[in-house]
C-alpha cells in the first residue's frame, strides 16, 4: 500500500468516525469512494453475448445433423489408441441419447425429476448423460467406486426417479426410483430437435456436507452454456480437437470435458477409471496422438510426469480442483503446454476464474481473471469491499450461479445471498468460503478457508462430514479430522477421544475404516486414525486444532501383529525403501498394511510409477489394493510382467475393470474385500421434490 493511499484511507476512517461516533470500529468505512467503485469494477468487466437456450443439447444435436460420420466419442483405456478403440460417431451417440430419452418419456420422467446414472466411464456413459437431458429431467452422476451406502444416500437425497447403470440386480441400491439396465436401451430417432427451457436444471451433483449428508447442487443449463460459451472462446475448441477426459462423472469439472467437445464437433477420448489413475497409461494414451487438450488435478499432472511425460505438441493443459504449485507450473510449460489454471466451486458450475499461465513464476499462483458473465468480490463479514491487499471472502456472481442445494432452502438462503452490487433484480452472489487478497496488479491470491472444507488430491471434502461420521460410532467421543503434509503426500489424519471406562475400547484402525468405508468415499476416509486420551478444547469447548499434535507425536495407528517383522530379500528391502520414501515415515514391517501407515489411492499409484522404473514391473492398481503389504507386494513384483522402458511394447492389453475393487472394506482380518451395493438409505422420501423452484 502507498503512503498516499494510506493517507486517503486514514481521512475516510476519521471522516466516518465524525459522521457517526457511535458505530462499531469494525464498520468504519475505510474505502474512499472512488476506490469503492474501483474494486467493484476491477477485472469485472466480463460480458460476453450468448444464447441461454444454446445449450449442450441443442449444439450436439445441430453437430450431429451436420456430421453424423465424425467420432464424437472413443475408449481411451489401456492400450487404446486411435485404432481399435470402442467409439461412436456423432449419429450413433444421438440415436443412442434419443433412446435413452424415449424410454424415459415412457415412464412420465422429464422436466422437473432427477435420474440418477451409474455406469462405468465408457462411451455409453454419454450416450445416458446427454439422453437423460434430452427428456428434459436433470441426472445425477455417480460413481461405481463409491460405497452401496453412499449411492444410495445420494440417490434418496437427489431424488432420483429412475437409475441407468449396468450393476448386476443384486448390487444395485435399492430405493424407490426406476432401475433401468443400460444394455436394454436402444437407439431411437426423435422426429424435432428438443427444446430445454435454460433456466431448468441439467445436473444435480453432490458435494461434501459439514453436517455428515452430503448436499446436492441443482446447476441449470443456462448456467452450463455460459460455461462452454466462455471456454469455446478462451480454448479454440473446434472439430478436430481431442479431449483426453480423466474425471469421474460424480466431479463436476468432468462436465467441461464431456459437453464442451460434444458442442464444438470435437472427439472426446474417455479415459477409464484405471487409466485415468495410472501416469505410464495416461502418457501412452498421449504419444498415440489424437489429443489436443486435457483438464486434471495437480495430482494427476504430477503422475504424468512421474511416469516419465516428456510433453505433447500443441496440448492445452488445463488444471484445477487444488492448488496448482508454481514448481508444476514450470514443468508443465518447460514441456510446451499451453497452461491454463482454473478456479470455481461447483455451486457456480465448474469454473468461475482461469488465468493463462506462460511464464514459470515463484510464489503462490493467481487464480487468474472471471470467466464470462462473472463478476468476483471481496468482501469483509459484513459484506462491503475489503482494500487491495487486505483479505477478504470471496463472492462470486453471474450467469454460472446454481440455483442452489436442493431441498435445502436455509443452507441455499445462507450461502447464496442477494447481490448489494448489483443492478439485476434478484441478482445473487455464492459466498464461496474462500479467503483471498489482491496482489500486485489486482491478481487474486488464494490465502486459506473460512472454515473447515479442505481440498485434497482434487476432492473437495468438508472435515464436518468425516467427524460426524466418526462420532455416529458408539465408540467415539469426539473426533477432530486435519490434512496433514503437502501436495502428492497430504493425507487424512483423524485424532479420536473415546468415551469413558465404562464403553467398550475402540476397534482397532482396520475395523474404524470398514465401517468408515460404508458411508464415506474412499478418499475421505482417514489415512491414519490416532487415539488420544482427550482432544484439546477452546474456552467454548469446540476442538483446538492449533493445539492437536503432530501425527508423529501421537503415537502409531495400530497396526497388525507382523508390523515389526523386517523385510526380507532384496526386493522386499526395495519395496520397503520405496514406500518408506514414499510415505515420509521410518521402516516399514514385510507385513505390515500400508493402509495402517497412512497409504491412500494417489500413494499407491506413485508407487506403481516407481515399481515400474525400479523394476521394470507393471502392476496393476487393483492388486497392490487387493495385498497391500511389502511381502505381498514383492510377490507382485516378480511375477509381473515387464514393461520395455524404451517405449510401449510389453504394456498390458484393454483391461476389463471390476469398479467394486476400488470400494474396499477391511475385515477383521485385515483383508480387503469389495463393497456390495445393495444397501437402502435409512428413512427414504416417499415424495420426491420436483427442481423447479425447489433449490431457490
């Protein structure tokens, strides 16, 4: 700040101190008003001209008309390169999608209802997403990976009226809506092009909730044609572009990845959950050529190069979810991409910021410039402008704004307030619970959370929900969940107090995650749960997280008998080395499971990339979940096949995956079995809400 500008502020407190002797020093005014305005307008000026009712339908289904031969889809598993590769043309996915819309219409889904999909990430997953908007309904993307408990919670909370997946009977979530098996729908030929009114939802996602229920968001499709209209402009998306698509469809970034080369004649290569987890995969998807553009988290880019990415010729990289750090940064552009960083929550539909980054920087990244028709504010608690350089919550407002939680009216009135700036009537801001300055230059800087909401490996997860799921235990007295570490080794630590002498002991750490693992999401269940004899307490009584030891200092997360037993043979030692460096902890036992040693997905998939340096082994992610110990791990090692480092020859074949392995329980035994859907959410809605109206 400037001695002038300081002088000028100091005049505007003393100013309103004279005006008014009797209001709080917190409600001073310090902004003269010329600054006021300044700050309001800064980097807000954000218009660009678009249809509302242009959305992802109607610009796929013109596409289709005009090149119904283009591929608009292709498999991009293990091994697939351009030939051979499931795909679909653009008629094929159209005919295919107006299926899936006949037979919804046939059973009275359309406009207002919700349909849940649960389907494996193939080309037939768009053909439902894209069919379930066709009817005019809003779909639900789950993932297969998630808990039978979890999907079903999801399913009741979002109303679902009917299910696509192509789970066996006996593991689909039982609940009351329609199951439909994905196999039985056919093609179909609608006789007009659909016509979505732009203010009807398109999607209802869930996101982490603070209060243990996750909360779904209802997006609309006006809200998404700003979204593809902006990032047609920014990205040059056009026929013959290719995106490489890594997300989950239950993340709601994959949306840009799947609609926006859909409305733009371009190919979208799907990459499945295996690949999208597996660095040397996803390069070998990369050098076969086809792709010009790819969204992934930090975690996912760090694979990347871990597996040895050398770059990709004219690739637009974009990257989001987390944090991006300036050392990635500079790896990506020393490797020729064009580098895109991206900023947003979901209840403002995938983006609301992206900077183009072209020169390597030190220091925290900026978040970058609003995406069309957005306009950013910081503000203090009382919601007036904050001075540049002083931190405030940042509010975001435009046309990517959601309509809100659905069936949640407090929580939408709470997060989504009236717009003091504005000039649009019943304009709103998202208040987003991030903590953000100004920069030299206006650059947004990101400073920390207003609450407890963490991002970790690209997942949104609020701490609330795995606490309260941890003191539902009868077991646990209090529990108080942090991240601990950085980047690639941030992990998940749960600290628990137990109830007095007189309740049973708590099970041991294997136990806690199984019964963790039927409500929560593999990746928000705790890398390490440590026992204390009490949690440390404010002078309110609330959890001091300040005041909660290190990890280390707590003490071990119990592990299993063999836990000392000393690796044994060279390899064992290796793996042991590897994981130790891995992990940032000492020795590791031959037996000892590394889920108790804090290992999470990400950690293992390093692990993969290194085995597969060190070794020359390829191994297969769903084993080393199946035997997550060193002396099993070795036995892995010598029997897999090896992969010729030189280039792709001896890489595995298109792998059918089983998803359930990656929704894992531990028995008492330690061993880890897959998830059985099934399971019906305790008190189902027998009266679903419709969308319209129903977030606001």
């Amino acid at each position: 700040m400037t001695a002038e500008r300081f002088a000028a502020q100091f005049a505007t407190l003393l100013s309103g101190i004279a005006a008014d002797p009797a209001r709080p020093v917190g409600a001073l005014p310090l902004l003269t008003a010329a600054e006021r305005r300044t700050l309001l307008a800064e980097g807000n000026d954000t218009a660009l001209d678009y249809d509302p009712a242009d959305g992802v339908v109607r610009r796929f289904e013109a596409r289709a008309a005009r090149t119904p031969l283009a591929v608009a889809v292709r498999a991009a598993g293990p091994g697939n390169g351009s030939a051979g590769a499931e795909q679909l043309d653009y008629g094929t996915l159209d005919r295919l999608a107006d299926g899936v819309a006949e037979r919804l219409r046939a059973l009275g889904i359309g406009p207002g209802r919700t349909v849940g999909v649960l389907l494996p990430r193939t080309p037939r997953l768009l053909a439902a997403l894209l069919g379930v908007l066709k009817s005019g309904a809003a779909y639900l993307p789950l993932d297969p990976g998630h808990p039978a408990e979890r999907l079903a919670l999801v399913l009741a909370d979002g109303a679902a009226a009917a299910l696509i997946t192509d789970l066996p009977a006996e593991r689909v979530p039982a609940g009351d809506w329609t199951v439909l098996a994905a196999d039985t729908i056919g093609e179909a030929r609608r006789t007009a092009d659909t016509d979505l009114d732009p203010r009807a939802a398109a999607y209802v996602l869930h996101t982490s909730g603070s209060t243990g229920r996750p909360k779904g968001v209802v997006v609309p499709h006006r809200a998404l044609a700003n979204l593809l209209a902006s990032f047609e402009r920014d990205l040059a998306t056009a026929p013959g572009s290719g995106w490489l698509s890594v997300t989950t469809p239950a993340f709601d970034i994959a949306a840009l990845e799947y609609f926006l080369p859909l409305a733009t004649g371009a190919t979208v290569h799907l990459a499945d959950a295996e690949t999208a987890g597996d660095g040397s995969r996803l390069r070998a998807r990369l050098d076969a050529g086809g792709v010009t553009h790819l969204q992934a988290t930090p975690v996912t880019w760090q694979l990347l190069l871990d597996a040895g990415w050398s770059g990709t010729p004219g690739l637009t990289a974009l990257c989001g979810g987390e944090r991006l750090p300036a050392e990635l940064a500079a790896e990506l552009l020393a490797r020729g991409a064009r580098l895109w960083q991206v900023y947003g929550p979901t209840e403002t539909t995938v983006w609301s910021a992206r900077g183009e980054l072209t020169a390597a920087a030190d220091g925290e990244l900026p978040l970058g410039t609003p995406v069309a028709n957005t306009r950013l504010h910081l503000v203090d608690p009382a919601l007036e402008p904050v001075p540049a350089g002083v931190t405030g919550e940042l509010l975001i407002g435009g046309d990517g704004l959601a309509d809100g939680y659905l069936g949640r009216p407090g929580l939408t009135a709470e997060r989504f307030v009236p717009d003091p700036f504005g000039t649009e009537p019943g304009a709103r801001l998202y208040r987003t619970g991030d903590l953000v300055r100004r920069g030299p230059g206006g650059a947004l800087l990101f400073v920390g959370r207003a609450d407890t909401q963490v991002k970790l490996h690209g997942h949104r997860i609020e701490l609330g929900e795995i606490e309260v799921a941890l003191e539902a235990l009868p077991t646990v007295r209090r529990a108080a969940v942090v991240v601990d570490g950085e980047g690639a080794r941030a992990r998940l630590v749960a600290f628990l107090e137990r109830h007095g002498a007189d309740r049973p002991a708590l099970p041991a750490p294997a136990e806690l995650r199984e019964l963790l693992r039927r409500t929560l999401p593999g990746y928000a269940v705790p890398s390490l749960l440590l026992t204390l004899e009490e949690l440390p307490l404010t002078a309110n009584g609330k959890v001091d997280r300040r005041a909660l030891p290190a990890p280390e200092a707590a003490g071990p997360d119990t592990g299993p008998s063999g836990a000392a037993e000393q690796p044994v043979g060279p390899t064992e030692r290796r793996i042991a080395a590897l994981l130790a460096e891995l992990l940032g902890t000492g020795p590791i036992g031959r037996h000892e499971n590394l889920f108790d040693r804090g290992a999470h997905s990400l950690l293992l998939a390093r692990f993969t990339e290194r085995a597969r340096a060190e070794f020359g082994a390829e191994l297969p992610l769903h084993r080393l979940f199946e035997r997550p110990t060193v002396a099993a791990m070795a036995v892995l090692v010598d029997a897999a096949p090896r992969a010729d480092r030189a280039g792709t020859a001896g890489r595995p074949g298109p792998v059918r995956v089983d998803r359930s392995r990656y929704a894992v329980n531990r028995g008492s035994d330690g061993a880890l079995r897959p998830v059985l859907a099934g399971a019906s959410p305790e008190g189902a809605r027998a009266e679903r809400p419709t969308l319209t109206g129903e977030a606001r």
